[in-house]
C-alpha cells in the first residue's frame, strides 16, 4: 500500500474527502509549531471538503486554525488542559469517544479515533462495511460515540466558550 505524500501546494489543486487532521504531539510536553502555512491550508480546503475527521490531538491543528469554532469537538482526555488553548471558541465535549458536528467528525484518543473512522465508514458506507473491516483488524468496535472511560479516569468535564 501507497499512502501518498502532498505538499500544501500540490493538495491545494486535490479534493480531499475525507480531510482528516492526526495527531499534533501533546503540547504539555512537545508543543506543536502551528506554521502559518499549515493552517492556511485547513482554512482553505474546510469548506471544500465533505468531511473533517480529527484524530486524537489533531484536534488541536482544526481548532487553531478556526475550522471548530462554535462547533462541538472532542480531543484526547490526557491532552484535555490544553483543549480551550489552542480552541478558546470549541465546545469541547468531555464525556465523548467521538463528536459529530455537521461534516466535522472528531476524536478522542487514537484507539477512538478507530472508532470513530469506523463510525463514519458506518455512515456513510453502511455498518455491514465498518463490521467488516473492524473483523479484519480483529478490533473490538465500540459503535456507541459516548462510551468513554477516560473522561471519568482523568476527571474532566466539558469546556464551553465564555459568552
């Protein structure tokens, strides 16, 4: 298999469907340097993509770029302190394996993010499909968006925009 490699300027001309934002490195310990660039590039191709899917702390990259204002997200619950840094206009949703908001798909960890991309698959493509892939990883599916341990574990709680 070939994933392939694009620089900002060769994407810029791909329609991108879905969009999806990995993982920034935590920031508490190795913050990510958000180039101008990088978010230039989220801002330009989001309303051109059907999907957004942000896994783990890359919700960190589509918030810093503005793409979640006002929208619902979830991020990695160890990473949690720094969800309304880099979003101070996301409703971070704490108790959440994964969050939809329209065509914006995020993700907790990166286990949900499987989860999560298992959940759009079922979506989109039928849940037969997400069954069938989830067996050929051999991955126990957790269908169910609010399952969530994790959010208890690090005792967290939903972070909302100040008015």
């Amino acid at each position: 298999m070939h994933i392939p490699f694009f620089t900002f300027a060769f994407a810029a001309g791909v329609a991108l469907n879905p969009f999806l934002a990995s993982c920034a490195e935590n920031s508490k310990h190795h913050p990510h340097p958000f180039f101008d660039e990088h978010l230039a590039f989220i801002r330009e191709q989001f309303p051109k993509v059907r999907y957004l899917i942000t896994v783990c702390t890359g919700a960190f990259i589509a918030a810093r770029s503005g793409v979640l204002d006002d929208r619902n997200a979830t991020t990695n619950k160890h990473a949690w302190a720094d969800a309304p840094v880099y979003g101070p206009k996301v409703k971070w949703i704490a108790h959440a394996r994964w969050v939809v908001d329209g065509k914006v798909w995020s993700s907790a960890g990166v286990s949900a993010g499987i989860d999560a991309v298992l959940g759009w698959i079922a979506e989109v493509y039928g849940v037969d499909i997400a069954e069938g892939l989830a067996l050929d990883m051999e991955y126990e599916r957790h269908a169910d968006p609010s399952w969530d341990p994790f959010a208890e574990y690090y005792n967290i709680t939903d972070h909302f925009p100040s008015l």
